[in-house]
C-alpha cells in the first residue's frame, strides 16, 4: 500500500519499538531471576549508520532500508547484585516510557502519511 522509503523507515521503527517493549518487558519480568543479564534492542544507530552514508542515492537507501532489522544485545556489564542479576528497574520503567511514547508518535506520522495519500489519491474528496 505504501510504497515509499520514508514509510517503510517508520513501519520498521514501528517493529523495533514493538519488540523493544516487550524486550523491556521481558527484563522487567526477570528482575528477581538470579544470573539474569538484561536485554535490549539495538536500532537507531544502524538506521544512523545508513542515513549518514555519504553519496547516498535513492536505490541504496531503498535496498538498504528494506534489510534494516532491530537488533537484540544482551547487556553484559557487571551489577553490584549478589545473584548476578543486572536489571535495574528504574532504568527499564523509564526505557518502557519512552519507548510507548516513541510508538504513539511513529503510529501519528504514519497515519499522517496515509492521510496525505489519501488526499492525493481522492483530490481532496472524501
């Protein structure tokens, strides 16, 4: 339906905000797990890595844009818990926030983009 790259760039970011929260989630759940090391998703910096490619042509973008997936890191860095559990659950209550409020805000630029489409496919006419 939408076949064009600023879409498919929020449609993905719509998939790597979906499964940050539950990766969030996830760890949240797992708090109290000894030996637990908490996760999270890797995505805006490979979107920046193929947005500041330097003569970046529409093609490229495209191909590279449609092999643009989230990427799951687990967090190995040491905690100061006895179990060698490293949430911490403030961290992830506040990532799981921002996380909701990034999604709500992809899903109105997508629905905006839709609605201009709409517009130029019907003239203005509903």
């Amino acid at each position: 339906m939408l076949n064009n790259i600023g879409a498919e760039i929020l449609i993905k970011g719509l998939d790597a905000l979906w499964m940050r929260q539950r990766v969030i989630s996830n760890n949240i759940a797992n708090a109290t797990t000894p030996g637990y090391k908490s996760k999270s998703v890797e995505f805006e910096n490979v979107l920046k890595s193929v947005l500041n490619r330097d003569n970046i042509d529409k093609g490229t973008l495209e191909r590279a844009a449609s092999k643009l997936n989230p990427e799951l890191v687990e967090r190995d860095w040491i905690s100061d818990s006895e179990d060698g559990n490293n949430v911490v659950l403030d961290k992830e209550n506040i990532e799981l926030a921002r996380a909701q409020l990034q999604y709500s805000a992809l899903v109105t630029a997508l629905n905006a983009q839709i609605s201009r489409l709409r517009y130029a496919i019907t003239g203005g006419h509903q």
